[in-house]
C-alpha cells in the first residue's frame, strides 16, 4: 500500500510520506485504505493551494498539454491498430488533444488560470455533452433533425472549420452560464479535466460497447455514414 | 471536527489520532482521509505540527482551532439538545 504514496504530488510526499508510511505501517489497511489513499492522492492533487504547496499556473498548465497530448497518442495507436484505415481520423483525435490543451495552456498564460479553466472546461464540456447524448438512441433523430453532428465521434478533417464555430458559439453560451451559476473554478477544472479524458477514451468505451450494445456500434456506423466515413 | 475534538485532550499524532477516533466516534478515519483533513487544518492555522518524534509528527491545536471547536461543539451541543428535548415529546 505504501506504493500508492507515489501518487501524491512530490512537494506532498516531502512534507507528509515519512508519517503516512509510519502510519500504515502501525495499521494493517484493507482495499479500503487503499482506496481511500487513492482518493486523498486525487484530492491532493486537486487542491495544490491547501497545503500551500500550488505549483505556478504555467507549469500546471504545461502538464495538462502534456498529458492530453499523450491521451491522444494513446487514442491515435488504438485506432491504428483497431482500423488500419482511419489514419486521418485517429491523427485528428490527436490534433484535437493538443490543440485543446494548447489552448488552455496559453489561455492561462494570457489571461491567468481563471478564465483558462472557464474556457477548458466549456469546450470539454462540449465534448462531453456530444458523448453522452451519443448514448440515448433517441438523440440520432434529434442529430439527423438539428445536424448537430458529433464532433469526436465524427471528425473528419474537411468539417474542421465548422466545427470550429459551433465550438466557439458552444463555448461563449457555457461560459456565460458557468458564470452565472457561480460554479468554482477549480470545481470546473476537475469537471472538466474528468470529461476531457472521458472524450479521449471514447475508442475505448467503443470497443467495450460494441458485444453488449449492438444499437451503440449502429449510432457509431450512421454517424460515420453521415459525415461521409464507411461504416 | 472529530480530528480537533481528538487534539483537544493533547498533542496526537496520526496514528493516535486515528485510534482516539475510532474509540470516541467509531469512526475509522482512512489515511488518506486524514492527511487530507489534517492538511487543511494545517494550511488554516487551527493545528500546527509539532518537531517530529522518530517519524511521527504530532499535531497540536492552535488557539484559532480552540475558538473553532467551541464554536461548533456549542452548535452542536444545541442540536442535540433540541434534538432530545423533542425526541422525548414522541
């Protein structure tokens, strides 16, 4: 249990690993401690200003780019090797990964880690509203009524522009009601963070869906029909 | 609350702290639970830590933590209190 202690930002692990070892030590955990070691590396990793141990908005942002950076390589090799013909699409996932975090690391540079979280959580959340209507079968006739396309699902290149301005619009409308609901910023930084990986990982959930949820793998073929993919 | 209501009878560490709980709440406080606890405590000026014996650190309340703990023990005292005297109407 003591290699959980690895989670913990490092500054953290300096100032209280020497006790929490001593402390697992003195007491025999179960998958509970564990799970609650996991939790406290989580909220710790979160909540940085606590304990007054926050490193700067810059570096934290460079290691937002850096992580979903990875997150779309990950995504790129599995839909490699999962569809040898979709090179395009799985690079666009990976564009996507790091222009999104790009963004927000610039966007926290200019105008500070504040509205750089508005900004990140309203596109992730975007995203992540895109993959959960993508789960109710009864959204593919809204999409096919509104053409409101899925933007990750489908994602061919030539549609980039315009899902540019419907993620601007989309952008400027969450933001607006983020702001009016007085939802903390870090709050949204976790939020958002959380549904951004959900996105990425949505080959995953493809793959995992397809032998339960045969109307899910159809929702995937339509909208690549529609956006002009093969199915 | 149970953390500073443990540190009220002496400087504790981690260890001890969580076994005072668990006798006086029954509570069992997770490690990471309580460093996380402890942690925000910490960066609000209610404990602070004590030089460290072997590895263990104690903690001890501050008087900014005593002003707390009263505070919200007497609201709780009030609940409670309220709480039995309608209890006993049933």
């Amino acid at each position: 249990m003591k290699r959980l202690l690895w989670l913990y930002p490092r500054p953290w692990r300096a100032r209280y690993q020497a006790e929490v070892r001593a402390l697992l030590e003195a007491t025999p955990g179960g998958w509970r401690d564990a799970l609650d070691l996991i939790m406290g590396a989580i909220d710790a990793r979160l909540h940085p200003q606590t304990a007054g141990y926050g490193g700067r908005r810059w570096t934290r942002a460079l290691g937002v780019v850096c992580l979903a950076a990875l997150g779309g390589l990950l995504l790129f090799a599995v839909d490699f090797f999962r569809f040898p013909g979709s090179g395009a699409f799985a690079g666009a996932h990976f564009l996507l990964a790091v222009v999104l975090s790009g963004g927000v690391a610039f966007a926290s540079r200019l105008l500070g880690a504040r509205l750089a979280a508005w900004f990140f959580g309203a596109v992730a959340l975007r995203y992540g509203l895109s993959l959960v209507l993508s789960l109710l079968p009864i959204m593919r006739v809204v999409f096919r009524m509104v053409g409101f396309r899925m933007v990750v699902l489908s994602f061919p290149l030539h549609i980039l522009v315009v899902d540019a301005v419907g993620i601007a619009l989309w952008t400027s409308v969450v933001t607006l009601l983020l702001r009016w609901t007085g939802v903390r910023w870090r709050s949204g930084v976790a939020i958002a963070f959380g549904l951004e990986l959900l996105v990425m990982s949505q080959d995953f959930w493809m793959i995992v869906a397809h032998p339960i949820s045969p109307w899910y793998w159809q929702l995937v073929s339509a909208l690549q029909h529609m956006s002009g993919r093969r199915g | 609350m149970l953390i500073l209501t443990s540190l009220l009878e002496k400087p504790r560490h981690g260890y001890a702290i969580v076994k005072d709980v668990e006798v006086v709440a029954g509570v069992h406080l997770g490690p990471g639970t309580l460093y996380a606890t402890l942690t925000r405590l910490e960066a609000r000026g209610l404990i602070e830590a004590l030089p460290a014996e072997d590895r263990r650190r104690p903690y001890r309340i501050t008087d900014a933590g005593l002003a707390v703990a009263r505070a919200r023990l007497e609201r709780l005292e009030a609940i409670a209190r309220t709480g039995l005297r309608r209890l006993a109407r049933v």
